[in-house]
C-alpha cells in the first residue's frame, strides 16, 4: 500500500531538492547499445511502473518518457507543479549517451534563466583522458557547488567501474576539487546505470576517501536505496559523509516501510544526529518521476512502532520530528551551501514561477506543464507566459 498524505504542507516549508536533471533519452541520444536502451528502460520501470496501482494521475506514457526533456520543462514541474523552492541542477558524463545524458549545455541554461532557483554541479568522467581539464573549464563556466562523479565509465567504449579510494584515478579529482574551491563530491551509490556489475556502485571505497579529504564533504547519492546499513556507519564514522536521497525519496510515496526500513538502519546505527547529514532530492522531475507526492507522503511519513529495531546501537524508539524534516527537505542544504535563506524567499517571492503559479490560483497540475502525455487521463493544457 502507497503512502498518502494526510495533511498539507505548511506554507512557511523551505524545500530544496538536492538533484534535477533534463535528460535525454531519445534514441538519436544513445551512443553505446545496449547499454544506452537498457538504462533507459530500466530508469522507466523503476521510476514509472514502481508507481502503478499508487497514483494514476502521476504516470507518463514511455514515448513521451524516452526524448529529449527540456530544462524549461525541469524548471516548471520543480517550480509550479510542486513545492520545491530551489534545486541543483545536475549535468552527467554517462558517455554511452552522446551528450553525457544530461548536458553541461543545459546546466548553463538553468543557471543563467533562473539563477535565483538553481545551483549547479559540474560533472566529469575520471577516466577521460582529459578529465582535469574538463573539471577546470566547468569550473570556470558554471561555477558550481560540487562535483558529480558516476563510478563508472563509458570513455573507452565498454562499461569499466572506477574506486573512490584509487590514488591515481580519484585523488587528482579531489586534489583538483581544493584547488578551484570546491567542498562537495557528489558521487552515484547504490543503483546501477543500466545492466552492469554492482561492484562500482557499492558504498565501501568511500571510507578511504572520506578519510584522506576530511575537508571535502562525500555526498552519497541514492543513500540508502541499496546498501542502507552500510551507509549508516559510514555517516556514523565519517562526519564529512553525507546522504542524498535521490530516488530514495520515491519510496516514501510507494513502499513506505522499506523507506521507514531505511530510516530504522540509520537511526539504530548513527542515532538522532545523523538527521542533519540527510538531504531531500527526487531527480528533479523531468525524465525521472514527479516529486509532488513524495514530498507530500515524506511530510506525513511517521516509521511504524513495530519496525524499530531492539537491542542495537542507539536503537531506543524515535519518531521523525517536524524540525527533523525541515533540516532534511531544506534546511540541511541551507547550511551545507551557505544559502541566505532569506535572501533566497525575497528572489523568489515575486518571479516568474511565483507569479504564474498566483495566476494560476495554486500549484499546476502534474506533467500539464510539460510535452509529457499522462497515461490515465486526457493532456492538460498547458502553462502561458
């Protein structure tokens, strides 16, 4: 059974989603088959068909799924089809794709049209020839918060895994990240891109790393999705080992005790304090899935009293208090980004989406902002200028 909301969000919530993207999924896009087509499908049915007999109204038929999303598109859904406020736009360097699947193009897009809504990451292949370099001039480009890395590579035209604890692969990455100033690796845990071996998208190579730059932060992307518990020590030992719960949140909205399982694992491991080292993140709507109804069942998600788990570390039973999930949905990326967070409610007070959105009389409905036809019911028109 689907979570369901019982109760609004409240309206003074500041919602920071930690990842969007605009991919490209359209089959001019994909580079190396099969790799490429098996993503594609595989990121459908675990995002779309993970969804159906939940909410109806939030499935898109797999034609309009598999294009070329557009980053106005992102922007709409994030912004006048849900709660979010702000976002990181995330490019990728999958390069079985042709533009990397999400392409720094657009990441300059969204930062230069909305500057007010987004930060950006950059994102490069290690194992590119030409990867520091590339690292440099995305630097200089977008001027990112943080660098997302893949641990794995397409770049010599197979699939080939990489480890964060690799001294000649990793470290010049992190080394590179000190000198241009920037403090967060973003790096993918947990799902594999497609079908590929695991063993790159398991979460023990970051332990070394997490050691050796304790002034840089390891954000684990997919926390928790796979590999919950040990995820939980290493943010238990690592204070510089963050969680983002991009795609994880879905669950939430579909297979709430799994996700209260994921909570029960952190908490018995890292007690209370590992709450302000979890960060809210959907993928960022376009090409993934809709971050609405997540958000709204992560609101009123309450870990059942039978799941907690006794006799374990800090394993006396706690509920997740509403201040718990301010600093997960917001105001934990407030302090890691060093976002003026009334400066960021006054730029966006009165701007475009703000505006569209009093217009509107509420939030848009689901996709009918987009070129995305829902499966269950007629298109929507549309959002105007």
């Amino acid at each position: 059974m689907s979570a369901t909301a019982s109760s609004p969000l409240p309206g003074d919530l500041f919602v920071y989603d930690g990842m969007s993207h605009a991919l490209n999924f359209d089959a001019s896009n994909q580079k190396i088959q099969p790799h490429a087509r098996r993503m594609v499908e595989m990121m459908y049915a675990m995002t779309q068909d993970s969804m159906a007999g939940h909410l109806s109204d939030f499935l898109i038929s797999y034609d309009s799924y598999c294009r070329n999303w557009g980053v106005d598109e992102t922007a709409n859904i994030l912004f006048l089809e849900s709660d979010i406020q702000m976002s990181t736009f995330v490019p990728l360097a999958i390069h079985s794709f042709h533009d990397g699947i999400c392409s720094i193009e657009k990441a300059v897009e969204a930062k230069r049209r909305w500057p007010q809504r987004f930060h950006v990451t950059a994102a490069v292949d290690p194992l590119s020839p030409d990867a520091l370099e590339e690292f440099e001039h995305q630097v200089e480009l977008l001027h990112p918060v943080a660098l997302k890395l893949y641990p794995s590579s397409y770049a010599h035209g197979h699939h080939e895994g990489w480890r964060m604890d690799d001294p000649r692969i990793a470290f010049p990455l992190f080394d590179k990240a000190r000198q241009l100033g920037i403090k967060i690796i973003s790096i993918h845990k947990a799902i594999p891109a497609g079908a590929v071996t695991m063993e790159p998208y398991k979460v023990g190579d970051i332990d070394d790393a997490a050691d050796a730059y304790p002034d840089l932060t390891f954000e684990i992307i997919h926390g928790g999705f796979a590999f919950s518990e040990e995820t939980a020590w290493q943010v238990a030992r690592y204070p510089n080992v963050r969680i983002n719960l991009d795609v994880t949140s879905l669950l939430a909205w579909t297979h709430p005790r799994r996700f209260a399982q994921i909570f029960v694992d952190m908490l018995s491991v890292g007690g209370q304090k590992i709450i302000d080292r979890i960060h809210w993140a959907s993928g960022g709507g376009a090409a993934s899935y809709h971050p609405q109804p997540a958000l709204e069942a992560f609101w009123n998600f309450q870990i059942p009293e039978d799941m907690f788990i006794q006799g374990a570390f800090n394993s006396e039973p706690y509920q997740l208090t509403e201040e718990d999930k301010r600093k997960i949905l917001g105001l934990n990326a407030v302090e890691l980004l060093g976002i003026d967070i009334e400066k960021a409610r006054r730029e966006i007070a009165d701007d475009e989406f703000a505006r569209k959105v009093a217009r509107n009389g509420g939030k848009f409905a689901p996709f009918s902002t987009t070129k995305a036809e829902l499966i269950n019911h007629p298109k929507k028109a549309g959002v105007s200028n």
